[in-house]
C-alpha cells in the first residue's frame, strides 16, 4: 500500500456571515502557488482544489500533488483527498485551477509537467471525494493553463504557449468533446503579448480573451469557428506591471475587462499599481472605465459577474507601512460603474505578510459569497527558501459584512492596532500625532508654530479632510470618518509634503 508523508499543513479560517470565526488546521500538505486554487459550490458546500506537497518516502523527494476538500458552511470538514493516481508527474495544477460540475462528477483542470513535456491536466473527481479518471494532453511548449469553460457538451481550454526562441506569448484555445476527445485547437500568435488572462463566451458564443502586450490592455474576439474577428486596445499604460487581465460577461452583451494599471501622483514618487474596470461593448468599445488605485498597490487575482450583473473584483493590495501585511481586498461594482463597497480585510491572528482572495463561489441557499484564498509567509522551521501558504476561507454577505455592523466601510480586526505603532513621527522630529488606532479624537504636536496643513486621505487617494494648523498643539474630532485605514500627510509652508502615514479609525 502506497504511504505518503504529508509535509506540512494549511490552516482554515472561517468568518460567518453573523461573526463567528472558526480556526482549523488541516493535514494536508505545503501549497507551493497562490494562483493554485479553485474553488465551487456544491449542494450548499465548498468544494477547494488547492496543491499540496507530499512524499512516497522519507527518501524520495517530494511532489506536487492536487488536493480537494468539501467543507461546511460552519467549517466542518466533509473530506480531504489527494487527486492523484500516480506521482510520475510534478502535478501542479498551476495558473486557475478551473472547476466545473458535471452531474455528480467535478471537472478540474489545470498542468502538470515532466521533464521538459507539458500536460494540459484533467481530474475527473466525485463530490463524495474519490478520483474517477485523469487525463493528460500533451501540449508543445506550453507554459500556463488560464482558464476552463463547458457550454454545449464542449469543454473550452485556454493555454499560454511559450516558444523560447521566441520571446512573445501566444494563446492556444483547445476544445474537447465531453468525453475529452480533441475537437479541434487554435494558437493566437501575437509578438505583443506578454502577460495573460482568461477566457468567457459571450451570448453569441463568441470567444473573448483578455491579455497584457507590451505597455496594452488589449482583447481578442474569436468567432465559433475558432477565427478572428477583431483585436482591441483597451488602455495604453506607462509601463507593464504584473497582473492578468480578466474578461466576464456583463450586461446587454456587453461584458467586463479588469486589469492592473499604473500611474504616477506626482514626481520622485513611484508608480503605484491599481485597477482598471472597463464595460467592453460586443464589437469592442469601451462604454465606461473605473480606475482607482489611491495610495495602496491593488493586485486583482479574479472578477466575478453577479445574477444583477454587478461586478465583484478581488486580489489583495499592498500597505507596506502596516508592519509589511497585505490585506486581502474585495469590491462589488454596479453595472453602471459604481463602487458599491470596497473592503480591506486582515486576519491579523496570523502573522502572515500576504492575505490574498482567489476565488469566490456563490452559496445559492444563503446567497454569501464563498471565497477562497492564501495567506503567505516564510516557513523557516520546514523550507526557508519557501512560502507557506495557509488556505483563507471568508464568508461575505451581499453587502460585504461579516457581522451583524455594515456600518464599516473597511474590515479590518480589532487586532489589527497590533500592528501599528502607538504613535508616529516625522523623521525631523518636528510632529508627533497620537492616538493609532483612534477612535474619535486626534492629539497633533508641533515643536514650532509655523503654519503646516494636515490632509488625510482614503484608500483611493480621495482627499476627505484638510485642515490648517498654526498652533504647536491641536485636538481633532474625527468622529465622521467611517472606521477603516487612512493616510495622513502633513504639507509645510512651501508646500512639501511629509512622508505617508497609515492611521487606523476604529
């Protein structure tokens, strides 16, 4: 009987929509990708296809293997299994681990690799937890599985294909019967693209893929027979930043196009990276755009359309100045380009530096939204030269809330304060400010009583409060700011402003 040694283990944490918030730890292994899980609902469940690391012998070197899970509502673990019938492969199910239910069988694809050849990898499991078959299909140079799709009795398979005499990326589109027999392929060569996206079929079965070429957002639109019918700029950007580029059905034909864009506040200050929302009308037009980035990097792992055709965007965003943590970010969007809420969310319990959504399901008996994701740290006690993610599952109502107070407009744990120092001070020493967190009041000190104005700021770089100070001491009421993270920056006489600080609003 084959034994395998599991190396590590992730942790599950679950936040119910009334607050509750269960902890579980769960044998099963070192996820090695953070773009490696994928999620579905199933009979009001969660079923999470993720990577885990594991052994056939203390001396065999480890492999990547695919795991599943079903778990509860309230956290409770149906089962955990290995999706693996051998190990000859390093399976890892890496770019989206796609998920499709098929009667009571689900669909995962995903790669897998040996030596130099590469694997379109197919997992046909049971909800009840046993592999049923495994496919692999050979792929010349291929380098990344994007995206699975199914839609008349035909699964639709997007691949990024690397030549490496050739530094551009093509796609190759891939159908199969449901069987899983090849109908037929198309590569998409273009020496622009440089990064990749994912695919949808849109009401008229056309094809549409998103992708990042060169300093381009640009879509491709294929027809059903597999040919081009037109290839859009959607943005030109001033340099390429790591992302995908997310495409989703939106509404009257129209569909979604989310990706990572980057600008410039002002000189001497580095480009941050945020999102672009864009409504892309059939024929290829952009009919609006939501940009936001504000002070933070936005990483977008994912786009989500609703039943009401709003937009859920999520991924993490970079703080930097909060002890080094990334929170784990979620925004719902209207259909008409609105902002419906926007929330940053910390675990701060586990001392992890990234907390990052990748996928979200929707719970059709309770109407939540089911994501899941990793959060991310060394590991030095095991693999120092590793990440050790721990799986994250959240459980949000349609208004963004956890607990019974929507009043928020940032999640963040009390906790959090932990993380941030009790005061700050410029590097001159010429301002001290204090409380942090605050709750309604704000002490500000100045060594001197020359004039300087306090500018706070939300996530987005909107300017929400300014005020002129002249004394060497100030009390501020700032009982009108919703609770959640804000910048504060000081400006001198000449206009010079300080260096960021974040401040928590409790």
């Amino acid at each position: 009987m084959m034994k395998y040694y599991l190396l590590s283990f992730f942790l599950l944490n679950i936040i119910t929509s009334n607050g509750q918030n269960v902890s579980k730890s769960i044998g099963f292994g070192n996820l090695t990708k953070e773009y490696a899980l994928g999620c579905i609902e199933v009979d009001g469940d969660l079923l999470i296809s993720a990577i885990v690391r594991c052994k056939l012998d203390e001396d065999v070197p480890s492999e990547f293997c695919n795991c599943m899970l079903r778990i509860r509502p309230n956290g409770e673990v149906v089962w955990k299994k290995l999706m693996e019938f051998s190990t000859d492969y390093h399976s890892q199910l890496t770019g989206h681990v796609n998920m499709h239910r098929s009667g009571d069988s689900i669909i995962v694809s995903g790669m897998s690799r040996m030596g130099e050849k590469s694997y379109t990898r197919i997992n046909i499991c049971h909800i009840n937890g046993y592999l049923i078959d495994q496919i692999d299909l050979e792929t010349e140079n291929f380098s990344w599985h994007q995206g699975m799709l199914f839609k008349n009795n035909t699964y639709i398979l997007l691949n990024k294909i690397e030549n490496i005499s050739d530094p551009s990326l093509n796609f190759q589109i891939l159908r199969l019967n449901s069987e899983f027999r090849k109908i037929d392929s198309v590569t998409i060569k273009s020496k622009y693209i440089t990064n990749g996206g994912n695919i949808l079929i849109d009401s008229n079965n056309n094809y549409i893929i998103g992708a990042w070429g060169g300093n381009l957002i640009y879509l491709t639109k294929l027809n059903n027979e597999l040919q081009l019918d037109w290839l859009k700029i959607v943005r030109t950007v001033k340099s390429l930043v790591f992302g995908l580029t997310y495409v989703s059905n939106g509404p009257n034909g129209n569909f979604y196009c989310c990706s990572p864009i980057e600008n410039e506040f002002k000189q001497g200050v580095n480009a941050i990276e945020g999102i672009g929302v864009f409504l892309i009308s059939a024929d290829g037009e952009v009919k609006w755009k939501l940009e936001y980035n504000g002070w933070y990097d936005i990483e977008c792992y994912g786009i989500k359309t609703l039943e009401n055709d709003d937009l859920l965007v999520f991924g993490t965003v970079n703080t930097y100045d909060i002890k080094n943590i990334s929170p784990a970010w979620v925004a719902r969007i209207s259909k008409d380009g609105k902002i419906i809420w926007n929330k940053i969310i910390i675990d701060s319990r586990f001392k992890h530096i990234n907390h990052i959504i990748t996928n979200v399901a929707i719970d059709k008996i309770n109407s939540n939204f089911l994501f899941t994701g990793v959060i991310t740290d060394t590991f030095p006690d095991h693999y120092p030269t590793e990440k050790n993610p721990n799986v994250w599952f959240l459980t949000l109502d349609k208004n963004g809330c956890y607990n019974g107070n929507c009043a928020d407009t940032i999640i963040i744990e009390d906790k959090i304060v932990n993380s941030i120092d009790n005061s700050n001070f410029l590097s001159d020493d010429v301002v001290e400010f204090y409380p942090n967190p605050i709750q309604d009041h704000l002490n500000v000190k100045f060594k001197s009583r020359e004039k300087r104005v306090l500018q706070i700021c939300d996530n987005f770089g909107k300017v929400v409060y300014n005020i002129e100070i002249r004394e060497d001491h100030i009390n501020l009421n700032l009982n009108f700011l919703n609770s959640g993270v804000y910048n504060f920056y000081f400006i001198d006489a000449k206009g010079e402003k300080s260096e960021r600080f974040n401040v928590l609003k409790k």
